[in-house]
C-alpha cells in the first residue's frame, strides 16, 4: 500500500520540491528525450492538451504546471483524480485560489492559448488511492474553450484500446526519469500492450500496487525507453484519435519491463459528466 502511494503521487511531489528548490529522491535515468523518449508537440495538432497549473503553490518558473489534463467539453477536462490529492495541492483543491488550465499553448511561458479557472472538481467516488484503481477526476473551467479543442473518448472495449494498436501520450513532465522537467509541450510514440503484460509488471502484494485491466489500460515501449514520466500525470494517450488513458502510474519510466499504466477513460468516465 505504501508503495503505491509513493508511486501515486511521486510526480506532483517532485514538482513541489522542484519549485522550493530542494532536490528530490531521483530516479534513474533510463532515456533521454514527456515523457522519456519524446519529441517536441505543436499545440494546433494536440489542442485538447492542457497543462494544470498552480503558481501560488508551485511557483511560476514553470507557470505552476504540476499534472497534464485534457479537453473533452468546452468546460470539462478529465485528469488523474491522484493529480488533486492533498499531498499534491497541500489542501483541497477550492483553496488554490488560482487553479487554472493553460490551454492552446505547447511553451509554459510563452504566449498565446488562453488560461482558464477552474469553477468545479469532481473526484471519481470510486477512485481508491490505495491501488490506484479509477485515477480519474473532473474539472469545470469557468469559462468555454472552443469547441476544436475537443478531443473524443473512445467507445468501452473498441479498436483504440486493442493491443499493439499505436498510441501517443502527451506531457510536460520528466524527460529523463531524473526531475528534468520540460518547459514545452512533448510527446512520444507507445503501444497499447495487452493487460498480462502489465499483470506480469504489477502483481501486487507486498506492499505493491496491483494492474487491474477494468479500470487501467497498459500502454508502453515493448523495448524501453518510450513513456510516460513523473509530471504528465492527467495528461492524455489517445489512439486512432480518440482519448484511451489518462497518465496515472508506473515504476520508473521507460522501463521495458514496467509499462506504463493508465486510467481506461472508456469504463471509468460516468456516461454524463
Ligand atoms: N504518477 C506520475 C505523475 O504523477 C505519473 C507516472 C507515470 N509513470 C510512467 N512510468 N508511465 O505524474
């Protein structure tokens, strides 16, 4: 249980000790290159990408970006419920009083997009931070984001999530599993694995988190070195141009034996939200 905590929120906390500064337990390096192995994204080919953001609480040298999110209603973005955990936001999320989206922007400093507060959260009732299972959360901005910043979840058990299908996942995250965090929009190529690949992964016990295939989806590099990372948490894996995962968890990062695990959006997300 323990465990799967620290993986849990692993990422945002780094981020807290990257804006104070201190320097965190790091991983090691297994790539370089949101993601490890990465290449730079442009916004207009990924607009429903949105980085959370906070600078109150995680200061502003990187437009207080501390998880990924993505468009799917003008004023919805889903995240990883985890991403608004206590230990991440150091309260609930209506005391960040300048929680925000940044929007239609790929550069954290630069210009252009627009920012967006967030009016409401919503938080799975079924999310169990203890395994991890249905990392989901809702996010009402107060104000509309154009309609083609939309991006469509896929259909519960369609061709998207069929393994060895191509996927791309999208972050600002780590780019090396060592805290270096990228100031620009990136992303990198995976494949949706079949679930033993990640049941093998994370059996569970001892204190492990264990894969459950209803609620997560195992995506990855079947030879390492492409993946998700501390930080892009929330952020989207899209297949055949629908949203299949969310950024959620994992061992390391890129790691050919340790996929990356992600919430399954097509049996999480409630029919309406
Ligand atoms: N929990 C991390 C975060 O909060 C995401 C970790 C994803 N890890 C992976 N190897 N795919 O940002």
């Amino acid at each position: 249980m323990r465990g799967s905590l620290t993986r849990a929120l692993a990422g945002a906390l780094g981020l807290v000790t990257a804006a104070t500064g201190l320097v965190a337990g790091a991983a090691p390096a297994v790539a370089d290159g949101v993601v490890v192995g990465g290449s730079p994204a442009a916004i207009a080919d990924a607009p429903w990408v949105v980085a959370l953001s906070s600078r109150d609480r995680f200061g502003g040298t990187r437009a207080g970006q501390f998880c990924g999110g993505v468009v799917v209603a003008p004023t919805k973005v889903l995240t990883a419920a985890h991403c608004l955990g206590r230990e991440v936001l150091g309260g609930a999320p209506w005391q960040l009083r300048d929680f925000s989206v940044i929007a239609g922007r790929a550069a954290l400093l630069g210009q252009g997009g627009q920012e967006v507060r967030i009016a409401d959260t919503w938080v799975n009732p079924d999310y169990d931070p203890s395994t991890n299972s249905g990392d989901l959360a809702v996010l009402t901005l107060a104000e509309s984001l154009p309609q083609s910043y939309v991006i469509e979840v896929a259909p519960p058990g369609g061709a998207a999530e069929n393994p060895g299908t191509a996927a791309r996942v999208y972050g600002w995250g780590d780019t090396t599993g060592s805290g270096r965090y990228a100031s620009s929009l990136r992303s990198a190529q995976v494949q949706v694995l079949p679930d033993a690949a990640c049941e093998r992964a994370y059996p569970g016990g001892f204190g492990g988190v264990s894969y459950r295939g209803d609620t997560m989806l195992c995506a990855g590099d079947p030879g390492g070195g492409r993946d998700a990372c501390q930080g892009d948490s929330g952020g989207p894996l899209v297949a055949g141009g629908l949203l299949v995962g969310l950024v959620s968890w994992g061992s390391g990062c890129g790691e050919a034996e340790n996929p990356g695990v992600y919430t399954r959006v097509s049996t999480v997300l409630p029919k309406r939200i």
